[in-house]
C-alpha cells in the first residue's frame, strides 16, 4: 500500500519537474510547444464549446435562459458542461485520469471557468464537493481527477471545497465501457455523504470529469438527497 503511495508520489514530482523545466509536446498531437502550454494553438482551436444545460438525471436540455432550471420534474438540480465530448477533449480527460499527466487538470478546469457556465449559480452555493473514487482506485491512480479539476475552480469561484463530503463506499469496477443500464445497477448505493451537517439543507456544488450515461451522478445525487441537500448543481468538463 505504502509502495502504490510513494510510486504516484514520485510520479507527480517527476511529471511536475518535467512540465516546468522540459521542452513539452501537445498532450494532443506531440508536437513541441512551450513549456508552460499542455496543448498546441492548433489543438486548442479543434475544441469545440458545449455550454450544454440540462437534468442530469433524465437528459432534458433547458430552452431559452441557460439560468432556468431545465427539468420540471428534477426542479433541484441540474448540470452544466463546458465542451464537447469529442475526440480532443476526451483524449485530454483520458490522459489526465489514465496516464497521470495532472498538469492537464488545470487546463480543463479552465475552460469551465472561462465558459462562465456556473458564474450565475455561484451566489447560490454554499459548498462544492467532487464526485469520488473509491479509495483503493485512488490510491492506485494516486489523485482524484475530479478533485483536481474543483481545486481549481474553488480557487476562481471561492465556493469551499470539501473533498470528502461525498465517498465511495463500495467498488464498482470500471464502469466506461459497460452499457447505461449496467452501470445504473453497479453504481446504486455506492456514494454516501459523509458529512451530513455539512450538506444539509445546503446547495452543493458537485464537479465531475465527464458526463457520459449520467449513471455515476445519479448515484451521487440519490446520496446527496437522503443527506437532505437543497439545490445541486453538477459541472463538468464534457458531457
């Protein structure tokens, strides 16, 4: 257990020291770019916004004012993503949570904030929180990526972030490639809140990676309705 710590430790150091001071190559196409960029101009351009508003829970996309919440049913949440989920942007989540490349966190992270899709809903927030991997799977990547991604944006938005007020509490195996409805029954009960007094009667922000099936935040907001949450917004980089 200690080895699995001090490998990703040693990672983040390596990787950090090399994106610093190193000549770096697009996390995109390789191609040399300035140390301090995670992608070329070229790449960039290829990313197409999404600034998408819908109900995380039966896909229903809001009309007219991105403000309004889009589900008349689901009247207490609602999600947000920044950019599409194609092939760029999907490379870039995958080499941030598959390959360990964090320095890509910040990257994604900015293009939530800089497409201002939750700067109307921020007054509204009292704490924000990321959607969690189960403990074993975080101490082998070695981080969260979510959490990554909402450290950032806590340090834009100054919502608190609290990274475990949501835990995994069973593992569910990798969840990517199963179909929605699989993944709706492996990921039922999963999440619980564990901090109650800290998420009752509050509105929750909650930041994921990706939005896919919408399974694994469903799962999050059945744990945060029995914690009697009040509003929820859900961010993500894609969906």
């Amino acid at each position: 257990m200690k080895l699995v710590r001090v490998t990703a430790a040693l990672r983040d150091v390596c990787s950090a020291f090399a994106h610093c001071f190193l000549p770096q190559s697009c996390a995109l196409c390789r191609k040399l770019i300035p140390s301090a960029e995670s992608i070329c101009s070229s790449c960039a351009a290829s990313i197409r916004p999404s600034s998408s508003v819908f109900c995380p829970l039966c896909r229903y996309e809001a009309e007219g004012d991105p403000g309004e919440t889009p589900c008349r049913v689901h009247v207490q949440v609602k999600a947000k993503t920044a950019l599409r989920p194609e092939g760029p942007v999907l490379a870039l989540i995958h080499g941030l949570k598959y390959s360990g490349r964090r320095e890509l966190a910040p990257l994604l992270a900015e293009y939530v904030v800089s497409a201002g899709i939750v700067d109307r809903d921020l007054e509204r927030c009292d704490v924000m929180c990321p959607v969690p991997l189960f403990p074993t799977r975080e101490r082998e990547r070695g981080f969260n990526q979510s959490t990554d991604i909402a450290e950032r944006i806590e340090s834009v938005s100054g919502v608190p972030l609290v990274r475990d007020l949501l835990v995994r509490v069973r593992p569910t195996g990798e969840q990517a490639k199963l179909p929605a409805e699989v993944r709706r029954r492996n990921l039922i009960g999963s999440f619980a809140v564990k901090k109650p007094r800290l998420a009752a009667r509050k509105s929750i922000l909650l930041v994921d990676d990706v939005i896919t099936t919408g399974s694994t935040v469903a799962a999050c907001l059945e744990a945060l309705a029995l914690a009697e949450v009040g509003e929820v917004l859900v961010v993500a980089v894609a969906g």
